[in-house]
C-alpha cells in the first residue's frame, strides 16, 4: 500500500492553511492509466530545496552505497543523517531518511535520478511501487521514459522522478525547513505517523488537503449503482444527496426512504440510522460488480435479495465452485475467481447484519487496495 502524506522533517511541523501544501494522492498513484498528475506543486517559497524522503531497507536495496545508487544520493549524507557508518547494511524494514535535491521541473516539484533495468520481468508499476515504494508512480515514469511497458527489457536506462516538495512562504515564517515524503505501509495511520516522527495529527491531515476523523461527515442514506457516477478516466463520483444527513444527526427516523436491496436491516426494521447503513450499502454495490446481476434476483421461489443468495453460496461447502458459476462472466472468462472471491467475502463483511461488525471505510480502502495490487500481479505475471 503506497499512500503518500508529507510531513516535516523539523520540530516544527506543518501549519495549519486554508489550502493544503499539498493533496494527498490516496489509491491513485496505484494507477498507471491516470491522467491526473500525482506529483507534488511547485507551490513553495523556493523552486529548489534540500528534502527527504523516508526509504525501507529491503533486499537488494538494505545498504548504505546500495540505496544512495537507487536514489542518487550523496553516501556519507545517508550515514550521518542516520548515524551510521558508510558501509552499513539495515535491518530489514528499517525506515533509512534519504537526503535528496527537490526542485521544480515544470509545475510539479521532484527530485531525479536513474534507474537500470536488472531483471526481465519488470514493469513501470513494479518499479515505481516495488523498487521505489511508491515514491515515484508507474503514471510519471511512463510520462517521463520513451519506452513503453512492453519494451523494458534488462539494460536500459529509466529516468525516475521521485517525489519531494519544498516549503511554503507560511511554512517557512513558521521556521519549517525541510519536507519529507513518507510512503504509508500496511497497519500505518495517521495517529501512529504523527507519533513516530513527533507531529501534529492535526497539521499532516491539513497540509495532505484530507479530512480528519473529527471532520464534518455526511451519511448518504442511499448508496446504489446507479447513484455511483464515472467520469472518462473512470473516476467515480456519489450523485443524489438530497437523502444524505451529518453524522451528528444520526438516530432513528420514522420515514424509512431508500431503494430496496440497499437498505440495511437495522435501517428497514427500526429507522436507525448510522454511518454503518452506507456500509451495508456498499456491499451491495460490491456484490453486484462481482456477480453482475440485479440488486434483486428472481427465482421460483419470488424474489430474493442478491446478498442473501452470494451469502447462502459462501457458506457452503464448494463456496468457490458455486461461486464460479455465479459470477461475472468476463471474470470467469479471464480466470479472476480468486479475486472475485476476494471482493465477495469484503461485501460480506460489509453485509453483516449487526452493524457495529461491519468494517469501517479505511478497512475497506485498505481491502481493495491489496485486492488491486494482487489484479497488477496477475496481469504482469500473464504478459511476462
């Protein structure tokens, strides 16, 4: 999971500003077909600064002269920042701070170095996300390279633009001099980042442009396909809010409005009304492009919810065979059972019928996130 926040390197941490410093990427840098430019503005006081960048030791990049090669780093930087010698060989896992040069090259703020294709099998998301651990995406490399995913064979020589950014004129009055890039790995949160590098929770969620958890809310009240919009980068966008209400408004209602199927249980039965009906929901929504059926299925027997029907297959004994005749055919077609299986039992969760059990949406995001990278995996492991 490569989701980028900025933080300071300094004690004093990013201020709180109308605009954030920079948005935060969230699942997007994950997508190499994006149009959007994930990279960071050139919004600072200066177009050039000194940043850092937070890299994990992992084989064959856990060495000192290894990492500052993959980086274009200076080597006794690297060792006195971290208080090593110049020869040292990390732990795996260990978070090594990377000096880098971060300046501006058109609109956006980075800092370059190269990169020589070692293996055949490799791809612009494996490197950009694998290598680089998301500190550069497989949208810039591909921007930036004349070759395409097909042609990269071992040898050839990448530009690799990392990402870094440079103080504002507010953050700097404030005695902020220095920006790190920190790539969040599975299990981080906000909470555990601020703790670790001795930061406002506060300040990160402001200068990422990203709500925190005391934000103003809404419960939408009535999640369905088809107030799921996409746009032409397949983008998708919640329409028809005139149900929606604040999260500090939640309770029960005597008018039950919403559309069948969607509805969760608690919702239908007792007017209750929670943030965990819109997780219902969305299992719902999940089902249907898993199956690519109707919210409501028709069999001899009347009409029967679509949940209960996928919830009656996963709990028996040839869940994955009664399953694979159920499902999209175009996910039979490319032998994706393994992920629908997947999203299934998400949406099962989600439909789980005592509301404080189902999951919360950072749970979920976390899911398909390693659900989209497996589909990655797979796809690179079919060409190559």
């Amino acid at each position: 999971m490569n989701w980028l926040l900025n933080i300071l390197f300094t004690l004093h941490f990013l201020i709180s500003c109308i605009t954030a410093q920079q948005e935060y990427s969230g699942n997007s840098v994950l997508n190499c077909n994006n149009k959007y430019e994930t990279n960071y503005s050139c919004n600072g006081r200066n177009s050039t600064c000194q940043a850092f960048l937070i890299f994990r030791a992992r084989n064959p990049y856990n060495s000192v002269p290894g990492i500052a090669a993959l980086m274009s780093s200076d080597i006794s930087e690297i060792a006195r920042i971290n208080n090593v010698m110049r020869l040292t060989f990390f732990s795996p896992e260990k978070e090594v701070v990377i000096p880098v040069n971060c300046s501006c090259s058109g609109l956006y703020y980075q800092a370059k170095t190269m990169y020589y294709i070692p293996a055949p099998i490799e791809t612009y998301f494996m490197i950009a996300n694998s290598t680089y651990q998301g500190l550069s995406t497989c949208n810039a490399l591909e921007r930036r390279n004349k070759y395409d995913e097909f042609s990269l064979r071992p040898g050839l020589e990448l530009q690799v633009p990392l990402r870094c950014t440079c103080p504002t004129a507010k953050q700097a009055a404030k005695g902020s001099k220095y920006l790190m890039t920190y790539s969040i790995d599975t299990g981080d949160d906000i909470l555990k980042v601020s703790k670790r590098f001795n930061a406002s929770a506060k300040h990160i969620f402001e200068a990422n442009g990203i709500l925190d958890e005391n934000s103003l809310c809404y419960i939408h009240k009535n999640i369905n396909s088809r107030n799921i919009l996409l746009d032409s980068n397949l983008r998708a966008k919640i329409a028809n809010f005139n149900l929606a209400i604040e999260t500090d408004t939640s309770g029960t209602t005597m008018e039950v409005v919403g559309t069948t199927g969607y509805m969760a249980p608690e919702y239908v039965e007792t007017g209750s009304v929670t943030s965990k009906m819109d997780i219902y929901a969305l299992g719902v929504v999940l089902l249907e492009l898993v199956t690519g059926k109707d919210v409501v299925t028709v069999q001899e027997s009347g009409e029967i919810l679509l949940s209960v029907v996928v919830a009656a297959i996963m709990e028996g004994e040839n869940a994955e065979t009664e399953l694979d005749r159920f499902i999209e055919k175009h996910l039979r077609e490319n032998d994706d059972l393994g992920i629908a299986f997947q999203v299934a039992n998400l949406s099962l969760r989600c439909l789980t019928r005592e509301p404080s059990n189902r999951p919360s949406m950072e749970k979920i995001v976390s899911c398909l996130l390693k659900i989209q990278v497996n589909v990655h995996k797979a796809e690179e492991t079919s060409k190559n």
